[in-house]
C-alpha cells in the first residue's frame, strides 16, 4: 500500500500520530542497547575512511534524527558503513591534501551530494536502478571491500602506521613494517587479543556484544595502568554538537566528487533496500522503495550539513536492535540523544581507547562481510554469475572502488545481452503419454508432426538476436526436410520486438513463403500484436496467421478442431488478434 498525506512526506510523524504506550520502554531499550555500539562503530569507520573519530559520532546522530522523521522503516538503523568507508577514503583523501579539516569539509559535501542524488531518485521513482547492482556483484564487490578495510587496519593492529597506495603495495608496506622490527608488543596483544574476544563472544552467542565488552575493557585497562603513553590511542573527542564543517569548499570539488557521490548512492541505497525489505516482510509490513530512497537521502543531506559524511543502513545495528525489541522509530532517536550526552558529557574517555582495539573492531565488522560460502554457491548454480563476481572482487581491488564498480555493472549489462543475444532456443513435438508440446531436445522419443515445424525462441527479439532467431528456424525447417508447409512460432516467451527484428521477421516470413511455407504466430501476447500493428503488418499478419495457442493451430491445421475452455471452437472465436481497448 503506498502511503499518502503526511505519512508520504514525513512517515516519522504518521507513526507518532499512532504511536502506543506498550512501545516506548521496547524502543527506549533497544536504543540503549544500540548506543553500546554506535560509539565504536562510528569511530571505527571514521578512522577506515581517513576522518578524525568524532566525524563518525556526528554522521551517526544527525542521521538518526533525520530519518527518524522522513525515513518509512521502523526498525531501520542508519549510520557510518563499512562498505561505504573505503570509497570515501578514496574519493576524499586525494583531494584533502593531508588537511583534517578539508577532508572533513570534502565528506561533508560527498554526503550532501550523495543525498541529493537519492532524493531525487526518490522523486522522480528510480528505485528500480539498484537492481544494476546483482547479488554476483555485491558479493564480489563485499569481499574486495572486505579485504581492502582489512589491509588497511592491520597496521593500526600491530601499533605501526604506513603511507596508503594501494593493495598490492599496502601489503608490501605491512611485511616491511613487520620485518623492520616497527610493531609495538603492547598495541599487537591489544589488537588481537581484542579480535579474539570479539569472535569467541560471537561463536559463544553472548547477549552482551563482543565489540563493547573489548572497548571497555581496553580502555580500562589502558586507563588504570597508565598505557596512554606507551602505545596509540583514538584521543579525546572534542567536546560540542554537530556543527556544519563546510569552509574552503570549490565548485572543483563539486565535479571532482561527482562520479564518487553516484557510486555511493547506488552502493548506500542497494544495500539498504535490501535490508529494509527483508524486515518488513519479516514484520508483516512493507516499505516503499522510492520512499525509503528520499528518506536515506534527507539523511544523508542532513548529515553532510553537520559535518558527518555518506551513511547508510547498518546490516549489524540494525539487526541488534530489532532483537532488543525495537518498535519504531524512537529507537534511533533515543541511540542519537544518547551520543550526545556521552559527546558532551564525556569525551575524554575516548582519551584511553587503544588505536588498535579500534582496528579490532573495524576488521571483527569487515570480516563478517566477507561471503566465501556466497561466491561457492555462484560458482556451482552459474558459472557466468560467479564469473560477475569474480570480476567484480578483481576489478575492485585493482582498478579501485568506483572504477571497479563501473566495470562490473559493464560486465553485468553485457551478460544481459549475451543471454538474451543467444537465449534457449527449442523445436517442439508430441512426446507419448504427454499432454502438449515440448522440447524435442529433452524428449529423444518425441516426433515432428507431419509436414509441420513448431519451434519456440525464449527471448524479445532485437537488434543482437534478429539473425540467430531467423538462421534457427531455417535450420528446422532444412532438418525436417522436403513436405513441411506449415512452421508454427510458439511466441509467449517473445516480450518484445524491436525494428531490426522486425525486419528478420519480415525476410523470414518471405524466405518461408517463397517456399510455399506459412508460418503462424501461436501464443503471441497481445502487447506484442500492437506492436506489429504499429509497425503497418496488419495485411502481413492477417487474422488467419495468429492462433491462441499452439494447439489451436495444430487442429486448426489437421482439421481436428477441438472445444476451447468455454466450449466453443476455433473456427467460431472472435476474430484474432483482437484491437486494442480504447483510449480513454
């Protein structure tokens, strides 16, 4: 159902409208719940996305509020994401020059643009272009990203920093450091053994989340026994709200960050479409796409004036909170006010955090986006699928993020076109003890019926096809051999045609009747009959020429007429195809 008045524009507010007393303790607990880890997290992917940790607080709770109000899902978390921080880092940090606060300023105006570009996909109702996104690829895609935050925090792990180029090289770089003797004892055992408290914790099912427990056990521990100054810390937070952080901004930054923002926009709204869907239905709801596009967007733009950068939906708060009982909404506000009071009430403790706990719990988020068990599930049901996702991991680790990205949607588009350029392609026959028609290739022990050729193409027909489509019905008609006066198309499958088929079909239907062949257009759907109308084949294609289904006109030509479902017979139907309805 597609929502209207108020609750089109602002779903936030239809729901307070209805809101009910038995949900507020619910979501006032799954808020509680949530915060334990919206504060590492955003700290975490701000540091994977070369920002300064506070940005990632500030792109947590504007965002939070903000889609509190326009967003239509009721349990949806939004907030920094691992899959978005490697394109970020890659599309600002080139242009920031080494400068904090430009690259904040340049995040800020990513998310600004960003969000533009999904509200007005949601207004003029482009949802529909996340499915160039394929499950193949974000498979692929994940795992790449996956591995590049992985490469790019193991440093942090072990207490030793690097000048970040890119994979291949990063690898080399850590090796060195290792080599050289430059990793630091106290930040490594902070490091891994954070990783393996996060894990032992998640294959325990602990209801307390392993990733809180690590952040406050490390600084703790860091605290109480003076650690500060032996090994690397995050830093105390500076102390005050959300403020906007967009000074020495050029209209050279806007085209710069042009292609990034697309990329983001379709990465952030394919991953949250999915999420949010598959929790509606879940919840018995449902959520509409557009809608739920200009909500991430207003979100987005909100953030980026705030000096935050791109969000989208978490796949792991979001689950966490649905499990502590969310109901709505208010679960993100209450996550959101509650940020703000640890922001403003205290900061230092952030002072204490191990810089490599913090990389424990970016890599411990990165790991479980990594879906080996995914891409082996492609590779046994479709080999051009996995070849998608194959490409898609290479192409992102090689060329890039965005760059990788634009080759696989490439790929993706050819695929299509290979697949409808040679679709499954069958002659049908009577096979005995079976009903209808079917593939003869399946069948060995079906016939040809005498002096008839029934072929079946299961694709539109354009440009790439046309030929295939009329070399292959020649084909069967020179296998079949000397006495075939009829080849019946069964054309359900065909969805489309467009002029240079047109044209095959045209020669074909020449070609056949030169020798003094008819063909008929069987199963033909009635959107395609208009077509061939428009294009003037109505004294081609006379009535004569069509038929309901194959077996109509098989009887129609062996004079076997049979009754139709409604007892009459062929021969006594309305004329087909039938016109058009009227416009109105």
């Amino acid at each position: 159902m597609t929502p209207t008045g108020i609750g089109r524009w602002l779903p936030g507010a239809a729901v307070a409208r209805h809101y009910r007393r038995a949900w507020l303790w619910p979501d006032i607990r799954a808020g509680i719940v949530v915060t334990a880890l919206l504060i590492p997290a955003g700290m975490g992917y701000a540091a994977a996305a070369g920002l300064p940790p506070e940005t990632g607080l500030y792109a947590t709770i504007v965002p939070l509020l903000a889609y509190a109000v326009f967003g239509p899902s009721r349990v949806l978390v939004l907030g920094p994401d691992s899959a978005l921080a490697p394109i970020i880092a890659a599309s600002v940090l080139p242009l920031a020059l080494g400068s904090d606060d430009r690259a904040v300023a340049l995040a800020g105006l990513l998310a600004i643009m960003v969000g533009a570009i999904l509200l007005l996909g949601g207004l003029l109702r482009l949802g529909f272009v996340t499915d160039l996104l394929s499950k193949p690829i974000r498979v692929g895609y994940l795992n790449a990203v996956a591995l590049l935050v992985i490469i790019s925090q193991v440093p942090k792990l072990l207490g030793f920093s690097i000048d970040s180029l890119s994979p291949l090289p990063d690898v080399v770089s850590i090796y060195s450091g290792v080599a050289a003797g430059e990793v630091q004892p106290p930040a490594m055992a902070f490091g891994i053994g954070s990783l393996l408290v996060i894990f032992a914790l998640r294959l325990l099912r602990s209801p307390v989340p392993g990733v809180l427990v690590v952040v406050v056990v490390a600084t703790a521990v860091t605290a109480i026994f003076g650690l500060s100054e032996s090994l690397p810390v995050v830093g105390a937070l500076p102390q005050g709200l959300p403020a906007p952080a967009l000074g020495g901004l050029t209209w050279a930054d806007v085209a710069a960050l042009a292609l990034p923002a697309a990329g983001i926009a379709l990465v952030a709204f394919a991953d949250t479409a999915v999420l949010s869907r598959s929790l509606a239905a879940r919840r018995g709801e449902s959520v509409p796409g557009n809608q739920e596009m200009s909500g991430i967007g207003l979100a987005n733009i909100a953030g980026g004036l705030l000096g935050g950068f791109p969000v989208s939906a978490s796949s792991s708060r979001t689950p966490v909170a649905e499990q502590a009982g969310s109901r709505t909404q208010l679960t993100g506000v209450v996550g959101a006010v509650l940020l703000i009071a640890f922001i403003l009430l205290a900061p230092g403790l952030t002072a204490y955090l191990p810089s490599a706990t913090l990389a424990a719990v970016v890599i411990s988020a990165a790991i479980s986006l990594i879906d080996v068990r995914g891409f082996g599930r492609l590779v046994r049901m479709d080999k051009v699928d996995a070849g998608l996702s194959l490409a898609a991991f290479v192409g992102v680790l090689v060329f890039g993020v965005l760059e990788g990205i634009v080759v696989t949607i490439g790929l993706s588009l050819l695929a299509f076109v290979q697949r409808s350029w040679r679709p499954y392609k069958a002659e049908l026959g009577r096979v005995p003890a079976l009903r209808g028609y079917h593939d003869l290739s399946r069948y060995p022990e079906g016939r040809r019926l005498p002096g008839i050729v029934i072929v079946r193409f299961d694709a539109p027909l354009f440009f790439a096809n046309g030929a295939i489509f009329d070399d292959y019905v020649r084909s069967r008609v020179d296998a079949a051999g000397p006495g075939i006066h009829t080849v019946i198309l069964a054309a359900e499958p065909i969805t489309d045609i467009d002029t240079t088929a047109m044209d095959e079909l045209i020669e074909l239907d020449d070609y056949l009747a030169t020798n003094g062949i008819r063909l008929i257009l069987a199963e033909m759907k009635d959107p395609v009959i208009d077509v061939l109308r428009r294009y003037g084949l109505t004294e081609r294609f006379t009535p004569d020429r069509f038929a309901a289904t194959v077996g109509a006109a098989v009887d129609d030509l062996t004079g076997r007429l049979r009754g139709d479902l409604d007892g009459t017979k062929w021969d006594e139907q309305p004329e087909f195809p039938r016109e058009p309805p009227p416009e109105k």
